[in-house]
C-alpha cells in the first residue's frame, strides 16, 4: 500500500480534491451555524476549528463538518457528496437572517499532511488536528492555483503520497469512522460515540430534544466500535457479528491491517457486546473488541 509506513511512523499527503467547502459570511453567520449544528460555534474566534454533526429534528446525522472560524467568515469542511446537500440545507433555515452560504470547493484546495512528523515540517496554510486517518497530522488549506507549489514544498521535503488504500486501512486501525460509510442518516449521535462533535452547554440546536433524550436514558441499543477480526480477508459492510447463535452487530467497514496482522473493523455492535475483549465471530473467523476508542 503507497504511503502505508509514512502514514504510520512519518509523514505522508493525502489528495483531497473532490472535499467540499463552503464559506459562511455575514454578522449572522455565527449564529446560524450555532442554532444549525451540534457544537459551540458562537463561542469560536479567528484561527479555532471544531468537529460538528447537522441534524434533522429527529436527531439523525445529515453530515459532519470540520467548522473552520476565519476573519470576517466560516469554512465548512465537507465530504464531496455533502456539498450541496449542505448548501441548500443552510439556505432553507435563512429567514431574516444575514448570512451568505456559497460553495467555494472549486477556489481552494486541499491537501491531508499526517503522521506523527506532519507538524514539524511547517508546511503554510497547515491545520493541526484535521485529519483522514485518524492519527496525527492536519490538513493544509491554500487556494486552487497554490495547489501544485504545496505538492512541490512537499516532495521537496522528501514527503511521499499516501494512496487511498493506505488512508482507508490506517484509518481503520486508528478507530477513525467516515461519514457515509461508518455515520449514515440513520444513526443517532450517541451511538456514533463521536460526542467531541457535540456541545452540552449552548444553546438550542436543530435536533437538540432527541440528543438530549437519549443521553438523559442513557440506553442507546447499540454502539460504533473497533474490532479486530482473525485472518487476512476482510468481511464486506453489513457482515454480521454473532455472539453465540445471535446477532451481535454489523460491520460498516473493513480492512487488512499488515501492523497488526489481523482485519481492523469498525461495526455497530449491540451494547451487550462492546466492553473490550469480549468475543464474536464474523464469517466463522474469531472477532474481538478492541481497547481503543471510536475518535
């Protein structure tokens, strides 16, 4: 796998073109992402990025942004199939608002830099924290024509590309879920375990009754979680876990992990089954819970 190791002990970039990004502006532009969004936007400042889940007002998860504060306007960043689901899902809440929403995706680009030595090359433009594979790093942010100098200050610097396959099985092995294939619609943010994206001290939010309801239960039936499966072969999204004779959980993503030597997964497996150690199997092979943390 291109830029495996890299990604793992070094540093590695990871093209991004295809993300979205929408600008937010105007004097009402903090307030509508605040009343729009799962986390604390109003309390942001120039230069601050947070993690974010849009809801519907059944609490399910339309997409996840990283939520970029810059002067004068906010960035989102976005999975490519959210950018314009998110546009017009924006424009639909602007009443008597003053906030412009308008997708800059194709004015700017974006480059993934991660590993543990991504922070010490001081690439401009670079972002810590905002990562693809879920380890350390952050993403670098310049416009579309400076695209080809950062990929050239890059390969100056002796960093290799990591392909997606490499991004896909680190991001796997870090416990890192992606919209659209770990979080869908139809999951609940609690579930998801994903609560660095959620704020419990703003105020009201789209979605906010049914977060709040479940977390005053405290009884979601089921939880995104890190397991590791015996073998090389990885099962297919949907692959079943079973403790015993029953249904224990279902696989949302997989892959061979050569670190570890066994498949990496993240699935949605009922409460019952997710205190670390705790054994299934999937496809006859011996599947366990892992220690780490979905993040």
């Amino acid at each position: 796998m291109t830029g495996y190791e890299e990604l793992r002990t070094g540093a590695a970039w990871i093209d991004l073109r295809g993300r979205g990004l929408i600008r937010i502006t105007g004097e009402d532009r903090a307030r509508l992402l605040h009343a729009m969004t799962t986390n604390h936007i109003q309390q942001m400042a120039p230069g601050d990025w947070c993690y974010a889940f849009f809801l519907n007002a059944q609490g399910k998860i339309l997409a996840d942004a990283n939520v970029l504060c810059r002067e004068g306007e906010f960035w989102l960043d976005v999975e490519p199939d959210r950018r314009e689901f998110l546009c017009e899902h924006l424009d639909r809440y602007i009443i008597a608002d003053d906030a412009t929403v308008e997708d800059v995706s194709e004015r700017y680009a974006m480059v993934g830099v991660e590993g543990p030595g991504a922070a010490a090359l001081g690439v401009e433009g670079f972002v810590e924290g905002i990562t693809a594979a879920g380890g350390a790093g952050g993403r670098v942010y310049a416009g579309a024509d400076e695209r080809e100098t950062v990929l050239a200050r890059l390969k100056a610097l002796g960093v290799a590309e990591a392909g997606a396959e490499a991004v896909n099985t680190v991001r796997l092995e870090n416990a890192r879920p992606r919209y659209g294939v770990d979080v869908k619609e139809n999951h609940l943010v609690q579930e998801t375990r994903l609560m660095h994206a959620v704020s419990f001290a703003k105020g009201c939010y789209l979605g906010q009754e049914i977060v709040e309801r479940v977390r005053a239960r405290a009884n979601p039936h089921r939880y995104l979680t890190q397991v590791w499966i015996d073998g090389e072969a990885a099962p297919e999204a949907g692959a079943a876990l079973m403790g015993g004779d029953a249904l224990a959980g279902k696989v949302t993503s997989a892959a061979w992990s050569p670190a570890l030597g066994k498949v990496a997964a993240l699935a949605y497996v009922q409460t019952a089954w997710t205190a670390a150690g705790k054994e299934m199997t999937c496809d006859g092979a011996r599947a366990v819970v892992s220690e780490r943390t979905v993040a």
